[in-house]
C-alpha cells in the first residue's frame, strides 16, 4: 500500500486490488458489504497510523475512487471550529467556483465513477451541489428540464445542498452533461459527501425539489 502524508490533517493511500485480496478480501463484497467494507478501511487506516501517525480522531471526511488496478483513498480529519461548537472540514467548498462552467462538469463527471452493483439497471451518478443562497434555487426551478432528476434539498451550516441523481437507464452521457451546466449556473460543487448530508443535514426536500418550489414561490 502506498501512502501519501498530505498535511497535517489529510492524507492519500493507495491499495492495488492485490493487496486487497491478500489481505483476506474479496475485490467484490467491499462494494456489496459493508460490514466487510469497514473492517478493510479500519486496517488500512491502522496501517497509516503506524507509518505516518495519523491520528483517527473526530469525525473523517473519506472519498474513494476506483482505479483500473486499486483504489485511491483521500482522508481528511475534520477540525473543530474556532468557537469549539462544531466541527469543519479543511477543505474548500468552493475551489471549482473559478473555473468555467465546461470544465466544471467535465471535472465532476471525471471525478465521479460507477459503483458496481448487483443490478446494472440501478447504476446512478450521484453529486452534491452547494448553494450559498436559497433564491438561487428558486431561479433554478424556473428551468423544468430539470424536473426528471431525482432531487433532494438540505441544510447544512448555513448553505443549502442540493443531491442529484441521474440513473444510467434514463440519462445519456450528452443529457448528463448538459443538466450538470444548468446546475453549475447557480451552484457549484462541494467536498460535502451525501452521507454527511444524510448524518447531519436538515432535510428540506426529501424529492422532486424543483416541483415542490415552483408550487410555493410562484
């Protein structure tokens, strides 16, 4: 396993699919499972401890890509907020921001990556865009394109999140890509995961966001 000791609070692993299977797990059911999942991540994360004395306290932000031949990790701890009531991620929600719209969606469908699951037809790309104002989400509602995306509205730390769904059955790469510029017109990429957003977000929306705005702010 190679590792990368990013600062003091982030750091980059990377596990070949070998390693995994020496480890005693099956390259499958750490998609499929999640008990088996956790107890392979724990061991890796025992591991960077060891050599770099990363320190596993608080909560972790973790995001995983999948490689031809492994997987790449990134896990950052997260920090207590300068009052100490809460805690924040050294990361920057907006470092997409200054980029143009294009290659904004290219950089999230790059980023992004198809989960194996034990139905193709529920193969899904997921993101989470982040609005600083809620009138912007009612300027995008106004756009009723958008209303076959499956949409989910929170709250989280005085911004509003937005969770968009688009099923591989449904959307070409071309419609994907198109929907995801609209989408970039008001709001922008996070670094805040959809788990985060499930644990500690308050939910507005649970689904068809854009409907549900339009029927209040006519």
């Amino acid at each position: 396993m190679e590792i990368e000791r990013i600062n003091d609070h982030t750091v980059k692993f990377y596990i070949s699919y070998v390693d995994i299977e020496e480890k005693g797990f099956d390259r499958e059911e750490i998609w499929y499972n999640r008990e088996r999942s956790e107890e392979l991540f724990w061991e890796m994360m025992d591991e960077v401890h060891q050599e770099e004395d990363f320190l596993m306290e608080g909560p972790l932000w973790i995001q995983v890509q999948a490689l031809d031949k492994g997987l790449e990790i990134l896990v950052t701890k997260a920090q207590l907020s300068k009052d100490g009531q809460k805690f924040e991620l050294p990361v920057s929600d907006e470092k997409l921001k200054d980029l143009a719209v294009d290659e904004r969606v290219e950089a999230m469908l790059d980023q992004h990556f198809n989960i194996p699951t034990e139905d193709e037809d529920d193969e899904k790309l997921e993101f989470v865009l982040a609005f600083n104002d809620f009138e912007d989400l009612i300027s995008l509602a106004k756009r009723t394109e958008l209303d076959e995306v499956t949409t989910s509205l929170y709250s989280y730390n005085g911004k509003y999140y937005l969770i968009v769904e688009f099923p591989e059955d449904v959307f070409e790469e071309d419609e994907i890509d198109n929907l995801l510029s609209i989408f970039l017109e008001f709001g922008y990429e996070t670094d805040t995961t959809i788990h985060i957003m499930q644990e500690y977000g308050k939910v507005i929306l649970h689904e068809n966001v854009f409907v549900e705005l339009r029927k209040y702010f006519k």
